[in-house]
C-alpha cells in the first residue's frame, strides 16, 4: 500500500449529487477545512466533543453547534422531532450544511433529518468510528428506529463531503474497532477492487491498530464505491453488501443485540461460506483463509451457542425473505459473487447443521 494512493480523495457518484471523501492526517487539518463550509451548523457525538473538546474549540466556537449522545434513541423518531426542532430555532434554511461529526448513529440522525426539513438541505458528513469511517459514510443509506424496533424508516441522502481523520480513532474503544473492521472484512472480498492479500499482511504486521488502517479504509471506500455506483438503489449488485449479513443479523438478534455487529457479520461471513462450500459455490481455500484470519485477529467469544432451529427461525424473519425463499449473497471467491435463492426448509437446516458443526469462529478453542 502506498501513502500516496492512501491520501488521495475518492469522487463517489451519486444521483443526488457526486460527492468527494477526503483524507487529512490530523482533526486541525480537518477542523479548517469545516470553518470553510458556509451557512454551516454543527451536530457532534457528546463523546467525541468531550474527547477533542481542543481539537473542536474553533469549530464550536464559530457554529451553532448540538451535541447528541449517540444511541439507538438518538436516531429515533423522537430524536429527529428533536433536531427539526433545534433547526428550526436556529433560523436554518434551504442553504444551510449541517456537519456530523460522530460514527453511524449521529450519521443516521443527521442524514434522515435532513432529507426532510424543509425537503432537503445539505448535510457534510466526519465519520469517527471505523464502522463509519470505512462504509457506511458512503452509499446514502440511513435509518431510523420507531423502538423497540430498528431502521424501520429511512431514506437515501448522500452527504456533500465526507471528510476523514483516523485520528479520531486513537480514542475508538476496542470492541468498536473490532466491530467496524468485521464491513472491512467483508469489503476485502466484494468488489472487482478485492484487498485480501494486503488485508492479511496489515493485520500480521500490527493488529487490528496497524498503521495501515487509513489504507484499508480507503481500499474497503473503493470497493464499496464500485458496487454503489453501478446500483445505488439496491437491486441485485448491492445485493453482495450483505455478504455474511443474514446470518450475522439473525445472531444479533438471537443475542439480545449485545454482539456487536461487525462481529456478528464475520461470524455470519464464515456461516455463509462453509454453506457456500456445501452447495459447490464457495472456494474451500477462500473460505479457511477467512476463518484463519478472523479466528487470529478477533478476540471475541461468542456469549451464545445460537440452535439451527432459533438460527432459521430468524433467518425466516429476514426482511429480504420473499415466497419462503432467502436471496443469500455467496463468495465464490474474491470479487466473484452469486446471489443464491434458497427455500428455508429441512435441508437448509441440515446444511446449517454443518456449518455450525465446523465453524470454529468466535468458540471456545
Ligand atoms: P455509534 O455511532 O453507535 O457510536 C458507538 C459509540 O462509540 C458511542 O458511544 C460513541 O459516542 C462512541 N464513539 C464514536 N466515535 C468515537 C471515538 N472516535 N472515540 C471514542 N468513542 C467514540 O457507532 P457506529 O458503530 O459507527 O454506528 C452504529 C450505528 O450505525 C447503528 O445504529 C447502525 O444501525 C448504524 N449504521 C448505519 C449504516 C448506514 O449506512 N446508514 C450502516 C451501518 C450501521
């Protein structure tokens, strides 16, 4: 990897607007390039606020500025309620930008708001959690819960600018980081721009925090951008982002969501391979260099033992289950997908039972 191609910025397109990711090495660097940004107001993750309390200052000190404590009641119904109405206090208009700067939960809340006030207003997104750092700042998506329930409502708003420090990460607690780099994991092997091998080497070199981490977000941005680009509006292409997901959700669910989610999606990586595998898709040799390189470099144990009969029985519940059948996006090997229709039956079951029985992810050794 080189540092050059590290810090060169990405242009993603988008029907809304094309839109540039930008790299700085340091949150002042990122702090002067916002103080540019006109008619801005600010909403911060109360965390992060505290945390760069110096970093910010200037920023703070010359926007309008909320601080949100980023939660799943933070990007609920009554969270947006809360922020239209903070807008509307500050006088914000069509030509207002709002910053976020926070991980996916502030994302979420700022992207849905203001695709609806006033039928859209501009928003600029600082991503600071490796989640959002490496996928979900791009791609538009957001998602709104009406609790208990999660991402029942949304809407497709691309932000203006992205703009990325991997400083903000230096404070990231572990789990977190862990959690994030389960999309890198999957983004290695999704696209024609598949990093694998380099995905590898940075982790034998360092760990989870190796000093290429800003490489592979940019790579994981890159593969992303290629699917999203060519299907924004999921239909079948954007289909492989869910990749490890079907299972990985249904153990989410079935773990009371106390699993993190990149963790649940490695988990669900492995799941879909050893299947994949079952039904002549998959690579063999792909399939265990996977399971070697999260079984390495993940030190997580699984709070549950999830029963095919529990496991299916979410799966059944999986929003993209259509006429009893699930679309499963399968690895053949990397850049190379299938989506794959499968009934939820017996012989599902049987197959699951199998993988279940050879994973060797997140147990005990
Ligand atoms: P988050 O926003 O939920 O934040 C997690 C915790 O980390 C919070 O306590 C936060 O204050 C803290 N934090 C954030 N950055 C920090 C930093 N640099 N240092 C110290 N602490 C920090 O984290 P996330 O994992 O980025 O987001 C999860 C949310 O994103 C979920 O609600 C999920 O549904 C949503 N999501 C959205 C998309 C999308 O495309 N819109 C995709 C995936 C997930």
């Amino acid at each position: 990897m080189h540092v050059v191609e590290e810090l060169s910025p990405l242009l993603i397109r988008s029907r809304q607007g094309d839109y540039p990711v930008e790299f700085r090495a340091t949150i002042g660097e990122l702090v002067e390039r916002l103080l540019e940004v006109p008619e801005a107001v600010v909403v911060c993750d109360s965390n992060i606020a505290e945390l760069y309390a110096g970093e910010l200052a200037p920023l703070f000190a010359d926007r309008p500025t909320r601080l949100v404590e980023a939660n799943e009641e933070a990007k609920s119904l009554a969270g947006v309620g809360e922020l239209v109405q903070w807008l509307i206090d500050q006088a914000a208009v069509r030509s207002t930008t709002v910053i976020a700067i926070g991980g996916g939960c502030i994302q979420d809340l700022v992207s849905f708001t203001t695709h609806i006030y006033f039928r859209g207003i501009r928003w600029l997104f600082v991503p600071t959690t490796v989640l959002s750092q490496a996928d979900s700042c791009i791609g538009a998506k957001s998602g709104i819960n009406v609790l208990p329930y999660k991402n029942q409502l949304g809407a497709m708003h691309s932000p203006r600018e992205v703009l990325i420090s991997t400083e903000f990460l230096g404070t990231l607690p572990d789990i977190e980081v862990a959690s994030g780099y389960g999309e890198i994991v999957k983004l290695s092997v999704t696209s024609s721009r598949h990093f694998l091998g380099d995905l590898q080497a940075a982790l034998a070199e360092g760990g989870l925090r190796n000093p290429h981490l800003l490489a592979l977000t940019r790579a994981s941005l890159a593969a992303k951008q290629e699917i999203i680009e060519a299907d924004e509006y999921e239909s079948d292409l954007r289909r492989v982002l869910n990749y490890g997901h079907t299972f990985g959700h249904a153990l989410e669910a079935l773990g009371g969501h106390q699993i993190p989610h990149g963790l649940g999606v490695l988990w669900g990586i492995d799941i879909i391979n050893r299947l994949g595998v079952q039904w002549g898709l998959t690579d063999p040799q792909t399939t265990e260099e996977l399971a070697a390189l999260i079984t390495a470099d993940f030190d997580y144990e699984l709070p549950i033992s999830p029963s095919v009969e529990d496991l299916l029985g979410m799966v059944g519940r999986d929003k993209k289950v259509s006429e009893g059948r699930i679309h499963f996006a399968v690895l053949r090997q990397p850049g190379d997908f299938i989506i794959e229709p499968r009934a939820i039956d017996a012989e599902l079951g049987e197959q699951v039972a199998i993988a279940l029985n050879e994973s060797r992810v997140f147990t005990r050794a």
